[in-house]
C-alpha cells in the first residue's frame, strides 16, 4: 500500500490501517516521510497520558482502569505499550498485556504494543511518531505505557501531556525511581496496591520528596490506587483531568507541545547528521587507525569529522 | 589547576588528581579536550570490566570481591561506580558503596562514583572519557558498576572489555534483563545469591536462552556465586580471564576497542552538530509555529535544519 492511500484509511479510524502505519514505525519504512507528512495536518488533537514505573507495579492493571473510567464516558481510547527490542524475545513479553484484553473487543479501544526494530532515531522518535498515527486515527485519548524506568522511559514520558508515575508501597520503589531520574517526569503519582501495607508511609515519603525538589507551578498529587479492586481509580481520573487543565489554562500545554515538536526536529537532524558522520568516518580510512595508534585524541577527531560534516 | 599539570599527575597516579579529573568529566569543564588529549597517549593499558543488573542484585559485594581477588594478584584496581543523576537526590544514593570501604585504605584500590552534571553527551560520552583517566593513571584494572538494567547500562556495558550481568535466583530478573536488552551485551552471566533456591533453576534458565540467541564465537558462562559468603568468586575471576584471553586470541579485543573508539568520535560528532542545530532551529524564528500551525510537519523541518547545518 502507497503512503497515501494508508493514510486515507488511517484518518478513516481503520485499525487494520493503524496497526500497519505502526509497523512502519517499527521497521523505519522508507515511506514513512510521506506517511508522516499526510496525517500531521490532523494531528494535534488526541490527549495523551504516559504511565511509566517499575515492572510488576501494577501498570497494565491501570491502564486496563483507565480504559474502562474513559470508555464510561464515551471517550476513545489508544494505548501504545512500548517493548525494548530483544532479540532474544523479539519485544513479545506481552503477557501482561492479556489483561487488557477484555477490551478487545470495543471498537472504541485500541491496543497496540510498539517495539522499534529499524527505526533510526530509536523509541525516542518512534513513540511520537507512532502517537501522531493514533491521533491522526481520531482517538480522543492515547495511553503510553512503557516497561521500566530506566533513561528511555524517561524520555518516552516526555512524549506525552501528562505523565503518571506509579510505585508500590515500600521504599524501595521510590528510590529505584528516584535514581532513574523519574521523578522529575511525573505530573501524577499513583501508588498502586494501596491495600497493602505500608501504602501511607509511601504516599507521605513521595511528598515529603516532592517538598524537597524544586518549586514548580504544579505540585505533582500523590494518588493510591487499588487498580485490581477499582479502589481510587476515579481520583487518580480526577488528578488527571486537574493537570490537564492546569496545562491549559496557564498556556503550558501548547508551549510544552511546541516545545517537544522542535526537540524532535532537532533529533531528528542530529540522527541523520550521526547517519553521515558514520559514512564519513568510513571514508576517513586512516582515522581508525590513528585513534588506535593514539596519533589522534578522540576530540581532535571527533572535531575532525565535524569540519567534514559541515564544510567549515 | 590547568589541564597539563592536572595530567601530570593523573599520569604520576595522584589519587587527588585523578578525583578532580573525574569530576571535570561530569561537570564537562571548558579545559576537558585539553586533558583529554593529553592523557590519551597513556591509555589503552588497563583491562576493563563492566558489571550491571537490576538494583539490590549484590552488584556492590561482587564488586567488593573482584577487588579482594584482583589485590591477592597484586593487580591495581579503579571502580568507576555510574549513577544517574536526579536533581532530588544529587546523585548521592552511595549507600551500598559504602560496603567497599573495606578497601579505603588500601592505596592499590582507587573508588569513585561518577553522575553526569553538565557533560555534553551524558553518561555514554562521560563513562570511556573517566575510563581513560583511571587508565592513564596507571591502574591495572578497571571496573564499571552501574545501577539499573536500562538502556543507560547497556551503553556503558558497551564502553568496557568484558561484561558482567548479575541476576539473582528467581524468573523476574532474567525476563527484565531480558527487557532491557542486556542478555546480548553479557560476557559472563553471573547468578548471585546463588544459595537461595532456585539458584540452579535460574543457570538452566539462562543457559536456555542463550542457547536460543544467535550463536557467537563466545558462548558466555553462566557462573553461579555467593558474593556475601564469598564462594564461586574464584570461577567468576576464571571466567572473566578466559572471555579476555578469547579476545586477545580472536583479535576482538582491539577490533572492539577501536570500534569503540570510533563510535564515540562519531557520537562525540553527533553532540556537537546537536547543539548547533539548537541554535539554528532558535534562529529560524518561525520554525515552531510553522509546526504547531502544521504548515511544516517535522520532516520537512529537520531535512531543513540539516540543509542550514551542512550548507548543502
């Protein structure tokens, strides 16, 4: 199928259509510009929410929770749940995602697990690429799930509106968060499995963390949540929508979109810069070996190649 | 101190000096190509072992004890020990370093932890610069430690000769290991706390997904180990003599290093034309609205910041 005509279904709401734009994301298409280029004039739309933490907090859980708050208001819904590529598991740890299942059959939901394979930029221009898809498709919300909380989930929460970052009762979690970074990304803290002990302590040590960063105009809530009992899913949608007005009314939403468009050009050029710095070096035939030989430092070099680059 | 005297003294081994030229890699300082350059004509010398996995997995008490094991041979030691920085705690999540500290006073030991503040290229650019110092300084040995399982780790997994990934008893670690991509980077699979149960379930777990992986021409060993009560240290030290005499027979070990070295200049490269295409998508003033009035979509922006870029 030629780019035009898959985004002609795309914009349809065809979710055959939308899987395989996706696959195109994953595998780095060669008509992938193209495909881009026709649906962004009706991207813009779609709220999105990313949902990050641990594995085994309970992500998919809340997200299945989220799906279903939504859909009781009419809402539709897209979750993109993000997979590192392995080629040991070809991405296809989806046995959480089996939870999400009962949804399977509402057409107003729709789920999709994203690995990148050929993508050159890597999750972190293949999510917002594959959310501009699922926003072109008319979805009102879009769900991103990522599997950990290492540097590429922190970098995958920035693709979206409003970040929940969940942990579980027990400290552990938090620092584990904390030394990933993550708490600078959440909008929303959920800890989830608030039936078990401990959750209290929980809550008050992430506030107590929260007091000790710096000053912003938002104050991220801290929400417990049961998402296998339902408990505290309707305040967590509540914490939710509270952002996103916050987010519109202060102007933030559209700076922070705009924002985040420009550092993605800006990516996307360095990746193709990288691309041709690669060839470049090639080209260079000795340079290996003067690095090897320590005839060359690594910044002579690197400034070296630069000059080549950019014809200066 | 200027960049030449401070080199002096790395390369003299002055464990002050080698502290400060540390901590210029973190903070990027103005002065760093200047000393970089002038080490690098002393590195290339030390061997260098990577260890990482999942936080709480004894990565710090095997670390101790590769120490313990590498001073009975009379071998000089530096931990670089990565940590990911987070404005809420500084970096300064040490604790478990602090298990090291039976080593503090012996001069043959050299410890450091190292976050990245204000390097240009983060964590992948800081770690084989740090590398580099402790190696000029003369040290026959060099281990990584790094934090988490994420793709972080698995980019400074890449910056050292011979990798160990730790994993406990227990299917979770192996299916996240397995997440975040680190099965293909491992050298030497290590199972700590290998006296629990399920220690020899988790060997034959891995030894199977090795096996379905792509043959290589190392197969890597799968050493079970009791870092606290010290036991399978000495296999572990023997599997990690064998991986580098495989790569020194192969001709791997300066293949890699030199592609190594190549993919830093080239990443090195990337992070400078980065930064300018910062700048100039800050000059072309309409470049933000156009996008967010979908008059441009991001691909016909970047292949514009690009053009600017090279004057082509």
């Amino acid at each position: 199928m030629d780019a035009e005509a898959l985004a002609q279904k795309v914009r349809a709401g065809d979710a055959r259509a939308v899987a395989c734009a996706i696959s195109w994301v994953e595998d780095g298409a060669g008509a992938l510009p193209a495909l881009s280029a026709a649906l962004y004039p009706e991207t813009g739309r779609a709220y999105t929410i990313g949902l990050t933490g641990a594995p085994g907090v309970g992500k998919s859980s809340l997200t299945a929770r989220v799906i279903e708050t939504a859909r009781g208001r009419d809402i539709t819904v897209a979750v993109l749940a993000i997979d590192p590529t392995s080629p040991f598991t070809g991405g296809a740890l989806l046995g959480d995602r089996l939870r999400m299942q009962t949804h399977a059959t509402d057409p107003g939901v729709f789920i999709r697990s994203m690995a990148t394979r050929g993508h050159l930029g890597g999750l972190a221009l293949a999510t917002p690429e594959a959310i501009r898809i699922l926003d072109a498709s008319g979805r009102d919300l879009i769900v991103v799930e990522t599997v950990g909380v290492g540097q590429v989930e922190v970098e995958v929460a920035k693709a979206t509106d409003t970040t929940l970052v969940v942990v579980n009762p027990g400290w552990g979690d938090s620092v584990q968060a904390a030394k990933a970074g993550i708490l600078e990304v959440a909008d929303v803290f959920v800890v989830n499995k608030a039936d078990r002990e401990g959750a209290d302590a929980a809550v008050r040590d992430l506030e107590v963390m929260l007091g000790m960063g710096p000053k912003r105009g938002w104050t991220p809530p801290v929400v417990p949540t049961s998402a296998l009992e339902g408990n505290g899913i309707e305040e967590l949608w509540a914490a939710a929508e509270s952002h996103r007005e916050y987010l519109s009314a202060s102007g933030d939403l559209e700076r922070r979109r705009s924002a985040r468009l420009l550092a993605e050009v800006e990516e996307m050029a360095s990746q193709r810069l990288k691309r041709s710095a690669a060839d470049v070096a090639r080209e260079l035939h000795g340079l290996a070996e003067d690095l090897a030989a320590r005839r060359v430092d690594p910044y002579e070099a690197a400034a070296l190649l630069e000059a080549r680059l950019t014809g200066r």
